[in-house]
C-alpha cells in the first residue's frame, strides 16, 4: 500500500516537473520573441501560476478525500495531472496560434497546479495512515521520495533527449516528448491507483460517523495552529526544493555559463542523491525527532546557500558539489515533512490539513522561487542574490520548528 502511494507521487511529479525542466525552450516557444529574459521570466511566471492554484487543489481534493476517501481523491489528480500535460505536448506555438497558444500554456498549467495541490496531501494521509507509529517518519518519506524520484526521471528524460538529440532538436519538437510521456504514465497511475483500498483510520472515522460536512471550515477553525505550523515548516522546503531542482539549472545556464547538457546532469546528479537518502532523513526523525531534524536543515538553509553558490563558479567540478550539497538540505526537510504533518491533524481533516498548509508554503515560497532568483540576479547582477531568498525562507522555517511539539512515535488522532 505504501509503495502503491508513492509509485502515484513518481507519476504525478514526473508531469508537473518537466516544465521546470524545459522552462528555457517553452520561452522562445510561447512568449513574444525578441527578448530572450523578457520570454524567460513569462515562462516562470507561468510557472508560478500553478502554485498560486495549489491551494485551490489542496481544498478540493482535500474536500473529496476527507469526505468520500483517501484512494477516490488520489486516482482524480492522477487523470487530471495526466491530462494537463498531455495537452501541453500538443500545443500549437505562438508563431503557429499567436497568443491562444500562450493562454493554452497557462490554462493547462493551472490545471497541473490544482491536481498537485490534491497528490501529496492525500498520499502523506493514504501512506500515514497505514504506518506504524515507530516507523512512520521512514514510511511518509517514501511519498516524498516519489515526488523527488518523479522529478529525478523528469530531469534525466531531459537530460538524455538533450543529449541524444542534439540542443537544435530538442529546442525545435524534442520537448515535447516528456509531456507526451504523462499520457501513458497516467493510465499506469490510475491502474495502481483504482486497486487500492481506504485506510483503516478513514473507513473508522466514516463507520462511526465522525466525518465532517465542510473540512475546509473545520480546518481553520479547530486547527489554525496545526495549519500555521505546516505552512511555515513547508516555506523553506519549497524555496530550497525549486531553487536547488530547478532555478539552479536555468542559473548554472544564464549566469555561469555552462552548457545545457552539463546543467541538466548537475540537476540530476542533485536529484539522485536525495532520492537517495531521503529515506535516510525520515528513519532519522523516527530515532531522534521531527523537531531536530527540522531545526538542523533550517540552520543548515542560512548558512550555506551564499558559500553554495559562490563555488558556482570555481569550476564546473565544484558546481556540481555544491549543487548536490545544497539539495541535501531540502532532502532532509521532505524526509521529516509528512509524518511531522500528518501527526498535526486528526484523520477527518487530515488531507485538507496538509493539502492546504502544504500548498499554501507552495504558493507563497515554491513556485515563486525560479521567478525571484531570476528577477534579483538581472537587478542586482550578483550571481550570489538567489541565496538571499534562500535565507530568508530558511529564517521562517526555524523559528516554527522551535515551535513544534515532538510529536514521533505518537499515535495519529482520529477526531
């Protein structure tokens, strides 16, 4: 059950990252030629448009799957995700369709972001749910993992189209063919997906009747603290998750000025290492806590992001090392997030919980992250100024982990 969670998370975070991925090619594609930052900054702010829509997934599918279950919720944002992306694929450009191919892009971006904003709250509850509390921390991780995983296959399908087809042709049709991939990846989602069965904690919340009329409502009003907490611990999670994945492929491009190739290996490099020891970090919250792990990263998110992106440019052997080092910091916030969230709410609000806070983190600090660093770096002309984002988010992070209740090993609360 839980790696059925988690191969769900591969598939929906494989569609929703590509875009990152292409961001420097869907420019020149979508948006006004002539000014290459101009189209840049267009296309991230697309980008961050689906955030911004997040939250809106998060309270819809969160109503869903609190109301009628856990697996209906997740099979949705399967399709749907699958959908968005597809489209994507198939569009027309702005040359062929002139600005209806650019509102197209956007429209099927913002559906990208509400199906995100339904997946990981649901699959924390789904993979929460059916874990022991003395391993809980290991087994959330894992659907974080899938995310980072769905990613990691997105980055190196990017890498390896770049490669095998040449930067001429994956810039003129080859990007595409990720999106196309979403289609068939979507069948195989909803396939795992419709086998599943609800978790014990939902069919005994259902089965005595303690389900609640308007999750959303009873979120805010039982729950504000458990919702401020799980928006301030996912700030920096988010910043450093698309600074350190995405925005550093576009930098290590416009601003270093390594080839697209060496870029897009850096990223999955980065990527494959947390993968990695992702589940590391959450085994390591069932030993010693949520709570230290959270304060170490958080520390670790202020001290490190201006020394990380100097060795930027000491040499493309450095950048890579920096690179991978800097994304463990996120690595150890995802491995400690969705137990640490799940143990926040009770089941019958638990999805709208985390979906919520978790994409309200999103919209305020994740999908805004590529945009910003690529703004103060063109202001500023600090090849360093990104960091400084980085910081800032980490500060907001450690002072909630400070004020966090240990909470592992405990028992999830029903009502």
């Amino acid at each position: 059950m839980i790696a059925a969670g988690a191969i769900g998370s591969v598939v929906e975070y494989f569609d929703f990252a590509v875009y990152g991925y292409v961001a420097t090619i869907l420019a020149t594609h979508f948006f006004v030629s002539g000014d290459s930052q101009a189209g840049l900054l267009a296309t991230l702010a697309t980008f961050a448009l689906a955030f911004v829509l997040r939250p809106v997934g998060g309270i819809v599918f969160g109503h869903f799957g609190d109301r009628f279950g856990r697996k209906n919720a997740l099979a949705a944002t399967v399709v749907l995700m699958a959908a968005a992306s597809g489209l994507i694929g198939i569009l027309p450009t702005y040359a062929a369709m002139g600005v209806g191919a650019t509102a197209l892009l956007v429209l099927a971006r913002c559906a990208q972001g509400i199906a995100a904003g339904g997946e990981l709250g649901g699959a924390a509850s789904f993979v929460a749910e059916h874990s022991p509390s003395a391993r809980r921390g290991l087994y959330c991780s894992t659907t974080q993992t899938g995310a980072l995983a769905g990613a990691l296959a997105a980055a190196l399908t990017v890498s390896l189209l770049t490669t095998t087809l040449g930067a001429s042709a994956m810039s003129d049709w080859g990007w595409r063919l990720p999106f196309l991939i979403a289609i068939p990846l979507g069948v195989v989602g909803l396939w795992i997906r419709s086998r599943l069965s609800d978790t014990p904690h939902f069919q005994l919340v259902a089965e005595q009747g303690e389900k609640v009329r308007a999750p959303v409502v009873q979120t805010f009003r039982a729950h504000g603290g458990a919702l401020a907490r799980c928006v301030g611990l996912s700030i920096l999670l988010f910043s450093a998750y698309y600074v350190f994945y995405v925005y550093v492929s576009i930098h290590l491009q416009k601003v270093v000025g390594l080839s697209a190739d060496l870029a897009f290996w850096s990223t999955t490099a980065t990527l494959a290492v947390s993968t990695l020891l992702m589940p590391f970090f959450g085994a390591l919250t069932d030993r010693v806590g949520r709570r230290p792990v959270f304060i170490s990263a958080s520390v670790a998110g202020v001290l490190l992001p201006v020394p990380g992106f100097m060795l930027f440019d000491a040499g493309t052997g450095w950048a890579v090392v920096s690179h991978v080092l800097l994304g463990l910091i996120d690595a150890a916030l995802m491995g400690a997030a969705f137990s640490t969230f799940a143990e926040l709410f009770p089941t019958r609000v638990r999805y709208t919980g985390i979906a919520l806070g978790f994409n309200i983190g999103s919209a305020v600090a994740g999908g805004s992250a590529p945009y910003i660093c690529t703004w103060l770096v063109d202001v500023t002309g600090s090849p360093v100024a990104p960091a400084w984002f980085v910081m800032g988010t980490a500060l907001v992070t450690l002072v909630t982990a400070f004020t966090l209740r240990e909470t592992s090993g405990t028992e999830l609360r029903d009502v």
